[in-house]
C-alpha cells in the first residue's frame, strides 16, 4: 500500500498546487507523509459530515474540491467547527488534501466533468490557460449540444442529471429558444460573462448568479442563462477525480479503495414558494 506522500505526490501531477490562483489555499491541510493510505474519500466541501463518514468508512485520506481554511486562522480549537474538524481527522489519522482552483482549470478538471453530466461536448476552454501549449487547461468550457435542445429542455435535463438540491435550477431566457453551444463553468461564474459573450455561446450553466450581473447578461444579448446550486455543479468533479485516482492505483498496484461522498453538502435545505414563473405585483 502506498504512503500518503506518494498519494500526494500523484494527485499534485493531476492538479499541480501552482497552478492554483494566487488568493486560494490548496494542498495538504494535515495528515502524516509516512502514513500508509488504503481508502480515500472524495467529496466537495471538508465540513464535519464528511469527515465523520470518512471515520465511518475506515478512509485514509479526504480530497476535497473546497478550502477549509481560505484565509488565516489563529487557532484550531475544538471548540471551533473548522477546529473541531481538524481534531476529528487527526485524532483518527485521517489526512485532508484540497484540490480548488488548480482542478478548475486542469485538464480534464471541475468544468469537464460537468459538461459529461450534462451530455455536452467539450471544444475548449472559456478563458485558455496562456502557459498550455495543448490549448486544453483553462477556466470553464465551450461545449456544443447534439442534438440541439430548447432552454426548457434543457434544464430539465441539467435537474434531472445534476444532484438535487433544494434551490433545484433556475434559468433566464426564453424556454422555447433553441440551444446548440452552452458554456459551463462550475461553482461561481458571473465573472466570467465578458468571456461568455465573446465566444457566442447560445447558454451558459453555473452557479451563484448574482442579480445584477445576470439581469446585465440579459440586457447585452438572448444569452439563455441556467443557474444551478454551487454544489451540485462541482460534485460531479468528485467522481471524475476518483476514476483518476482508481487510474493510477491500478498503473502503480497500489490497489486503494475510492468512495464518493453523496451527502448534500449544498448549505441551502429549502425553498417556499410559487412554482410557476413569477406574476408581475398587482397594486393596492
């Protein structure tokens, strides 16, 4: 069985900490380099649930796509959540390594998996990473729909193939337009909109659209938007990750065991409302 050095050492040739933006913070949050590693645990976010099932399963090792630190901290009190969370893997020998924005832009990275769960083809990236030669790392993806489908469609497909959540998908546009060429971009996308509109896709997928950008986003061109829980656009990276994993454990003989967490650990638990498309307000 390998050591969680060399499990490390193989993850980072699959996101290479560098390749990270400067302001998040990834890599090794704790766990023993000599430690031996049979079962890793994939999942979005390093919250309690998560490592209370990875005590559960007997794991080694979580990959999480989120921080649990992004910023500094002065302490890890147990009497803190995120303390409470480093106590419970190190009492337990469980390490935790963080793979973010350096698997956003990988190749194949966050962006990817997405489109395979919505059955889009990948031509590109968004925004290209300038240091690739291949042309293939990059935040987001351009993708193309075949066959074509209305946003209505459309969305009812990205409900249905995306994990559920309570805020479910919320889309901006006509829902009988026809859709051919979709950008994606998993987890928080409203910066990226100046690159959505220069590559003249007929939709954009991702998550945490903000009322202002998207209501300007409407305003500028018949850009369909669909809108879907942070969460559920980044979990479909977990299971892309482990088949990866499970790749080179088999090349090396390694022989480790890959779970996928299936917890929501969206933070949203409900929604009250009209179903329907909203009415415009009567008056007094």
């Amino acid at each position: 069985m390998p050591a969680l050095s060399e499990v490390i050492a193989a993850l980072e040739t699959l996101w290479p900490p560098q390749r990270a933006e400067q302001w998040d913070a990834v890599g090794t949050v704790c766990g023993d380099p000599a430690a031996p590693v049979t079962r890793v645990l994939f999942a979005v976010d390093p919250v309690q649930e998560v490592v209370d099932e990875a005590v559960t399963l007997g794991a080694d090792l979580i990959v999480a796509h989120h921080p649990l630190y992004l910023r500094g901290t002065t302490t890890v009190s147990a009497g803190t959540f995120k303390g409470r969370v480093v106590h419970t893997l190190i009492k337990n020998d469980i390490a935790l390594h963080v793979a973010h924005t350096n698997a956003d832009s990988a190749d194949p990275g966050v962006s990817d998996a997405l489109a395979g769960a919505l059955g889009l083809r990948v031509t590109g990236p968004l925004v290209p990473d300038p240091t690739d030669p291949s042309g293939r790392r990059g935040l987001g993806r351009v993708c193309e729909l075949d066959p074509p489908l209305t946003l209505a469609e459309f969305a009812d497909r990205a409900a249905r193939h995306l994990p559920a959540t309570a805020q479910g998908i919320r889309v901006a546009g006509d829902p009988g337009r026809t859709l051919r060429t979709v950008a994606v971009c998993g987890g928080s996308g409203d910066s990226l909109f100046d690159q959505v509109r220069a590559a003249g896709v007929d939709a954009y997928v991702t998550a945490d659209l903000r009322h202002h950008p998207a209501s300007e986003a409407q305003q500028h061109s018949p850009l369909a938007l669909v809108d879907a829980a942070h969460w559920a656009t980044e979990w479909p990276w977990t299971e892309q990750a482990a088949a990866q994993l499970d790749e080179i454990s088999d090349r090396h003989g390694w022989g480790l065991r890959t779970h996928v967490s299936r917890l929501v650990t969206d933070p949203w638990t409900g929604r009250f409302g009209r179903e329907a498309a909203p009415e415009a307000p009567t008056g007094a």
